[in-house]
C-alpha cells in the first residue's frame, strides 16, 4: 500500500531521475514527502466511498453481470432498464479505479523514468533528454492532441464502450445490439493491429516541443471484478500511428517493449508486448482521453476477456489530483 513501495536507492546521485530534483527546493526528500502527505489526504477523503466499494463489491458485480445475462432484450433496445444498468457499469469501474490508485498510492517513483529506460535490458537508446521531465511518459492527452496521426482534419471520436455497448457473446461480436462480425474475424484485425510490419522508434520525444511522438500516460490492466495490480504500460504514438512504449510487471520484474497500431478510421488501439505473440490488448483511441476505460484482452483467435485500464496520476505532480467521472460521453460506435 503505497509508501511501502518507494525505493529510495534508485534515486542515486549522478542519475537522471536525481538529476530531476536537483534545482527545487528540497530536492527529492521534500518531492517523496508532499507525495505522501498527498496521497495520505486523498485516501482519508475518499475513505467512506472506498470501503463501502470493498464491502458492496460482490453484490454491485453480480447485479450488473447478472443484467448482461439475463436482459438481452433490453440491451438490443436500448431501454431506460439498459441505461441505468450501463450507467450501473460505468459507476462500478470508477470506483473500481479509485481501489486501484488508493493501493499504488505514491508507490511508482522510478517507473517508466529515463534510468528505468536505460536499465530496462531491452532498449539501448542513448537518445533519452535528461532535461525533460522524467514523467513525461504518465502525461495524458486529449483528444485535439492527436492532430499529430491526422493532420489538420481531425475527426470527430468515435465513442464505443467495451462490455456494454460493443460484446462478444458466444462467436459473434455485436454493437448496440447489431451484429457486426464474427468474433475470430474481429481477433484476428486486432491481432493484425497489434503486429503492424513497421516496428515503432522507442517513446522518447527530441525535446519538450517535440510532437512527433505524444504520451498517451501510464495504465494499470486489471480485472474489472477485483484483484491487485501488477501490470503496468506506458503508451505512447507516432505521427504514422503506431504504438510504441513499455510494459512492467511489478510481481515478476518482467519489462518488455510494446508494439502496436491505431486504425485512423474505426479509431481501434491494439497492442501486444515482447516478440510477435497473440495476445492482445485493444480499446479505442477515445478511452485513451479517459481516467479509466474498458478494453478487450484477445488471446489469439478463441478466447476474449473484457478487462479495465486504469490511468495512474502523473507522480511528479501531486498537487493535480485525477478527476474520476462516473459517466462517459456519448457518440454513435464504430461499425
């Protein structure tokens, strides 16, 4: 839980995250502190909302997975019984969220950092700007910041939500209750997705003004019901629409490169980790705007599980708490 996390001998002298501090007051003590007292205030503030999630968990979970099974008819309808439901879903995540940050708390001081890169095994690069900001990768982006895959018409988001408007039931994949296609065709573009044949440059931009390569932050990928987190990605884009970044499991220590690709029209995000594989994590380029959103872990072309990507506050500012709305806007999906 938080504090227990921090390892202070990462923060060596000579190293770039040390250097980071070194012209603010108080340099990296008085950082880890005003981190601390933050996370202290914003758990006891959110205290009430974050045990009675822990204690109505059970019952919130089979209430809304028992609808998606039973009220078929409703989903295909779009009924105000649906609604709420979706609404239900929406509300359950962000909470669900909220347990995930109140467990990380201030516990990821070295992740995704230019000592982190440099020390990953897997990326040599000798190009990392020790005078950016080491957090430069958590940044989140809006949506008018992806002029950059555009350029100067930018289209309107095409807003979808994983798990209540867009399923898998049994071999099929529906939108708004419309049948779309097959779900080991639908696997089978995402795995395409992930495996783009252009290999994306590492994630580290030239210089603070550089726009050919933006962040998309930092997510943890965990199950929607419950469980800790222990699988985190920095993602980031290229102007040609690839996805590039890194991938860290805090239980195994494994690190590995993430590749992956954006379909400029439907506006589907796929990526895998490592080598070529079938695994497959996919969401929309909107729900990457979000604090938390839903997403599809493909595993090769049999077998689907809907999971949550929750975005994880920028570390070195402690002072710019995350807001965790518990609706999402509204658009029309892709078809």
């Amino acid at each position: 839980m938080g504090d227990t996390f921090i390892n202070n001998g990462v923060i060596k002298a000579g190293s770039y995250f040390n250097n980071h501090f070194a012209n603010r007051p108080g340099g990296q003590n008085s950082w880890s502190e005003e981190r601390r007292n933050y996370w202290n205030n914003w758990s006891q503030q959110h205290s009430s909302a974050l045990n009675g999630f822990s204690q109505h968990r059970e019952q919130r979970w089979n209430e809304i997975h028992d609808f998606r099974e039973k009220r078929r008819d409703a989903w295909q309808q779009h009924s105000d019984a649906w609604r709420d439901w979706r609404k239900d879903v929406w509300d359950y995540r962000a909470d669900r969220a909220n347990e995930i940050r109140n467990s990380i708390r201030d516990g990821h001081d070295h992740w995704f950092t230019p000592d982190w890169w440099h020390g990953c095994g897997w990326w040599y690069g000798g190009n990392i700007n020790i005078n950016l900001n080491p957090w430069w990768w958590w940044q989140p982006v809006i949506w008018p910041g992806y002029w950059v895959i555009y350029g100067s018409v930018l289209p309107e988001p095409i807003v979808y939500d994983y798990g209540t408007d867009i399923v898998m039931e049994s071999n099929d994949v529906y939108i708004d209750g419309e049948q779309l296609d097959s779900a080991a065709d639908y696997r089978q573009q995402a795995l395409a997705l992930a495996n783009p044949s252009d290999v994306p440059p590492p994630p580290a931009p030239i210089d603070a003004k550089d726009a050919s390569i933006i962040p998309l932050g930092v997510w943890a990928l965990v199950q929607q019901e419950k469980g800790d987190a222990i699988m985190f990605y920095q993602l980031s884009m290229t102007r040609e629409g690839l996805i590039t970044g890194g991938y860290y499991n805090v239980l195994t220590g494994e690190s590995a490169p993430v590749t992956g690709s954006v379909d400029k029209k439907s506006q589907r995000v796929a990526w895998h980790t490592g080598e070529k594989g079938n695994s497959v994590v996919e969401c929309n380029l909107y729900g990457l705007t979000k604090d938390q959103t839903a997403c599809f872990v493909h595993f090769g072309t049999s077998q689907t599980q809907e999971w949550l990507l929750v975005r994880l506050p920028d570390p070195d500012l402690p002072e710019s708490p995350i807001s965790v709305p518990s609706a999402q806007p509204r658009a029309t999906p892709a078809r």
